[in-house]
C-alpha cells in the first residue's frame, strides 16, 4: 500500500505522486462515475501512458456514486461495494494512485482500504463529521471549495481536516454559482487558497469549472470548449495540480458528459498546460 507522507513546504505526497504549489504540475484525471471494471482499467492505463511519456505525476480519478444528481432518476453509479476491487487493482496492478468522492462519514474508512486520496465533495466542504472522518484515515483529504464559499472560507474547512491531525490537505476550487446554472471562476482564488490554508496544495478543477447545474433540465450542462481556456488562466496563476475529468466518448458517459474533455484529446491539453506550469514557477 502506497505511503501517504506530507514534508515541509506544504508538499503533499501519496503513491509517488507530490502536489505543492511550487513544484511541476500535478494532473488528477479520470472519467466522472465508474462505469465498471473494464472501463476503468483500460481509461487508467491510457492515462499512466500519457503521464509517463509527458513525465507528469498521475492520480487516477472516478466516483463509485454520485449522490448529488440533478434527478433521482439518474444512474449514480456501481456503489461501493463493487468499486473497491476495482481501485484496488487499478493501485497494484497499474501503479497508479487512486481518488474518490465520498459523502458520509461511515464510508471514509472502507473507501480508503483501496484509494490514496479522499474527496470530499463541494456541497458537503463544511460538514464537520465527514471532514473529520476523512482526516481520520490517514490519507490525503481533497476538499473541493463549495460553490457557495469564498476562498478565505476554506481557512476554516481545511484547519478542520488539519486540526484532527491529518496535516496532508489539497484544496480544489471548481467556480463559483453565479445567477441560474452558471458558475464562474474567479483566479484570484487560487492564490488566496494557498494564503489563507498555510500553504496547503491548491487544485484547479477544469472541468466541473465549465459545468452548468441543472442547466440541462434534469441533468447538468457544461461548456467542453472552455476547459482548455480555464486550465491555461489557472496554471498560468499557479497551481499545485489539475483536476480533468475525462472518457473516451464523452457524449456517451452517464454523468459530467457535457463538461469532460475526450480522452484523445487530453494528451495535447496535458502538455499544453505543462508548458504553461514551467513558465508560471520559471522564477519561483
């Protein structure tokens, strides 16, 4: 089991992968739900290739159930039951860190047998039992800023995780709601994150950045095209990592379609924002 460690300079490491604002870029990436064990390994393994040919550092990303749908007529995905099997062997047979989202505290043990990181969900950023239950397991927490929050609100949702005596902390901004099904990205947040958390790794989320809540009816929308244009303005602020949801075909996926980048296109992305990410820390 890979060793989650944290050493100074706000540097968070975990299955051989480091996120810190100073150091290259890091690249979470991964289709939005998990669709099942086939799809997984085969998305996993296409993204460890891309990662080591670009030399980039690679957490592998998907959820095992989506619990904030728009309807309740919409798939939320295999549980979790089935899903950690499935982590598990993607982290050994592949090598590759693993993420998920988890959403009650009495999952934040069982998930983290199979996964390196623990997501705690936008939505849910302030809620205390799961904060603590996540920090509780040792491994690195991602807490993603709700749409709802300022950036110096984050101060407070991280010092609970760090608090509780998890110092290994990544906090991830996905914009911010503005009027009806919208949301917008404010870059000025990124550095106020990493001011106000001491230090603590801040992840730009490109794709959910882009969504459009409910903008679909009964489903969510997003704007695919402007992932790119929000990832480059993010790297070029500076950032300790990227956040990309992404799957082979994504018109056909179950959730997140409109919004997730197709994953013949993430190689050029990718590069595109390592090259970015050199310039930004050229002089730091």
């Amino acid at each position: 089991m890979p060793e989650t460690t944290q050493t100074s300079g706000s540097v968070v490491q975990t299955g051989g992968v480091a996120f810190a604002n100073h150091l290259p870029l890091a690249l979470i990436a991964g289709p939005c739900q998990l669709e099942g064990r086939t799809h997984a390994l085969e998305v996993a393994a296409a993204l460890k290739e891309m990662a080591q040919k670009l030399g980039i550092g690679l957490v592998f990303k998907s959820s095992f159930d989506k619990a904030n749908r728009t309807s309740g007529r919409s798939a939320r995905g295999v549980g979790l039951d089935e899903a950690l099997p499935v982590f598990a062997e993607i982290r050994e047979s592949l090598g590759v860190p693993v993420l998920t989202d988890v959403h009650e505290a009495e999952q934040c043990a069982r998930a983290a047998q199979a996964v390196d990181i623990l997501q705690i969900p936008a939505f849910l950023c302030r809620q205390t039992d799961l904060l603590l239950a996540a920090a509780a397991t040792g491994r690195v927490v991602n807490v993603k800023k709700g749409q709802f929050l300022a950036p110096w609100d984050m101060a407070h949702v991280a010092s609970k995780v760090t608090q509780a005596g998890n110092p290994n902390v990544i906090v991830t901004e996905r914009g911010a709601s503005f009027g009806y099904n919208t949301l917008v990205s404010d870059m000025r947040a990124l550095p106020i994150m990493a001011r106000v958390t001491g230090g603590a790794p801040v992840v730009f989320d490109a794709t959910h950045s882009v969504q459009q809540p409910g903008g679909q009816g009964a489903t969510s929308g997003g704007q695919r095209e402007f992932v790119a244009v929000l990832a480059r303005a993010a790297v070029a602020v500076g950032v300790a990592g990227v956040f990309i949801e992404t799957h082979p075909d994504p018109d056909r996926a179950p959730s997140d379609g409109p919004n997730m980048v197709a994953l013949a296109d993430l190689p050029a992305l990718v590069e595109t924002l390592m090259a970015f990410d050199r310039l930004a820390k050229a002089s730091g």
